[in-house]
C-alpha cells in the first residue's frame, strides 16, 4: 500500500493575475503536492473540430502542499496538515519534474525517488 506520494511540478503562473487590464505575464513556478491520482483520457479523432487522429491526454491529479524553508540551508520543509483546505489541482502530467513515495510491502518499506527521470527503489535498513 502506497503511504505517501510528492511530487515537483512547475506551472506557468500569471505575475498580473491581480490586475485585470494588464496582458498577462507568464513566469515559471515550482509547486510541491500530494499525487492523488492519474487519469489516461483518449479523444477520437474528430474531423469536424480539426482533429484528424485520435489524442491521449494523460493528467494527474495533485493536492497542493505549502512548504517553507528547512533547517539546513538550500532545503525546504513540508507541512504536512496545512495543505488540507487546499484546492485540488488537475494537470498535465508532463509538467511534474520529481516524485519521492514510501510503501509498505511483504513487512517491508521501500523508498521511490523518481527525481531524475528514472525510478529508484531504495529498500532501507530494518532498523529503520
């Protein structure tokens, strides 16, 4: 069973956004969230809206979580219980650049660090 999933995700974020009359200026942000689900959608192709092949769209759906700096320098902390009226979030699956999970399996558990493009399953001591 999968106890917890974060995941890194950047998304374009409107620095104007306060300010209705202004054209919009998009920077890049990075977000932290809990990964919740991941959704597969297949669109047929329709020739009446300009799509001649069918499209697979792939999304996830990611509950935000706040962070703050860390106690040692260049980290971050994640708080766990202020991020529970957050909205959640759907996005483009693409856009999350890390994930970091832990699972329980045959009495054991094992450690998932998705951060560099690939998968990694770090099984800790016993003792731990």
């Amino acid at each position: 069973m999968l106890n917890v999933l974060i995941t890194q995700y950047k998304l374009l974020v409107d620095r104007e956004a306060h300010r209705p009359n202004r054209p919009p200026v998009f920077e890049e942000q990075i977000f932290y969230g809990r990964l919740l689900n991941i959704y597969e959608i297949r669109f047929p192709a329709a020739p009446q809206l300009r799509r001649n092949r069918p499209e697979v769209f792939v999304l996830a759906r990611v509950h935000p979580c706040p962070i703050t700096n860390g106690p040692i320098p260049n980290s971050i902390s994640y708080l766990p219980h202020a991020h529970e009226n957050a909205s959640v979030e759907v996005i483009d699956i693409a856009m999350i650049s890390a994930v970091v999970g832990r699972f329980n399996f045959e009495a054991r558990t094992y450690i998932l660090d998705r951060t560099d493009g690939n998968c990694d399953c770090i099984i800790p001591a016993a003792d731990m």
